[in-house]
C-alpha cells in the first residue's frame, strides 16, 4: 500500500525545498535583515523604568549606610563611656585605701611630726593621689550639704547664719575631679538661731 500523494496548490513544484530561516533572511536580496528596533517611545519608558530602579535602590543603600554609622557612632561612644568607668572604677578602689594614709600625714603635719624622711614619704603620698585628681574638701564656715557632708554632731546655733552651717570639720572630705564623692566630711552642724545665752549673760 501506497502512502497517499499529498495535494500541492497548483503551479507549485512539489520537489521544491521550502526553507523557513528564523534569522529572516530576506529573499530578494540575500542579506540578513536587522532586528526591528523598538520604538522611542517604549525606549524612553525602559529608560524611566531603570533610572527610577537606580533612585530606589540608591535610597535604600543610603539609609542603610546611615543606619550602620549611627550604631557604630553610639557603639563607640557606648565602649568609651564604659572604658572611662572601668579606669574610675579601679581609680576609686585605690584612692579608698589610700585616703588612712593621707589622714595620718595631715595628722603628723597639724602635730609638727611632718619633718625628715617622714616629710617626703608623706608628700609623696600627697602627691600620688593629687596626680590621680584627688580633692580634699570640707572647712568650718561652709553651708551644710548632706550629699558631701556627714553630720557626726550637733554644734551651738550660729545666729549669723540663714541656713545649716558646718561649724567643726572633724574629718575633712576626699572627692575626685570629676566630683565622685570617695569620702563625706565628717563635721558637727551648727543650725540658724539664736545663741544660747551664758550664765554671765543671764545674770
């Protein structure tokens, strides 16, 4: 059995090879024919589309650019704040045990026993603890303040006074420069008032 002839439109040779070239050459010159280009007005639109891409994608690296800055800035700010801390910290812990040893100079200077190698240890001490910012504080006279003072007793009234008064300093007070407080004053507060009157006064 024959396979069936197929129907050819007339005039057409059937031996003929029909070549379907998706490269579209063109079949009366030969040539390769250009790809058609998109028109402007799609091209323009592509163009918007990609500078409109770039724009977002450029916010958005700068805001995450901002973003880090800001926390490493505070990071560094939180790691020196912390590092200052840690050096009044250990600064504190030496300066308490030393503060007996300033007590015993100012107590052998008041006495007139601050004299020979005595002398120089002690301002040796004396100047360790300045070079570390020490502060001596407290003197008769001064306003009472309960956060730098500690009232260790009561003192006759002053009637000079408007306000609670340090009348004794009975043992002076240490702070560091940046107004850590290391030990209170130790005084008797004299309140505002009159002055209890003397025997001779009664009389």
């Amino acid at each position: 059995m024959t396979a069936p002839e197929t129907a050819h439109p007339e005039g057409v040779d059937p031996d003929r090879v029909i070549v379907r070239d998706k490269r579209r050459i063109d079949p009366d010159s030969g040539a390769l024919r250009e790809p058609a280009t998109p028109a402007p007005a799609a091209a323009d639109e592509e163009g918007d589309e990609l500078s409109a891409d770039l724009q977002r994608v450029t916010a958005e690296l700068t805001s995450d650019l901002q973003r880090v800055s800001a926390e490493y800035a505070n990071y560094r700010k939180r790691v020196d704040r912390d590092r200052a801390l840690v050096a009044e910290l250990a600064t504190v812990g030496l300066l308490t045990d030393l503060l007996p040893l300033l007590d015993d100079v100012d107590r052998a200077r008041h006495h007139g026993d601050l004299d020979g190698a005595f002398k120089s240890v002690g301002e040796g001490i004396e100047a360790v603890a300045a070079k570390l910012g020490v502060e001596r504080f407290g003197a008769a006279g001064d306003p009472f303040d309960p956060a730098v003072h500690e009232a260790l007793m009561q003192a006759e009234p002053n009637p000079d006074a408007t306000v609670a008064t340090c009348a004794q300093v009975l043992q002076p007070g240490y702070r560091l420069a940046s107004g850590r407080v290391l030990r209170p004053a130790r005084v008797a507060v004299a309140e505002p008032g009159a002055a209890t009157p003397s025997p001779a006064d009664q009389e």
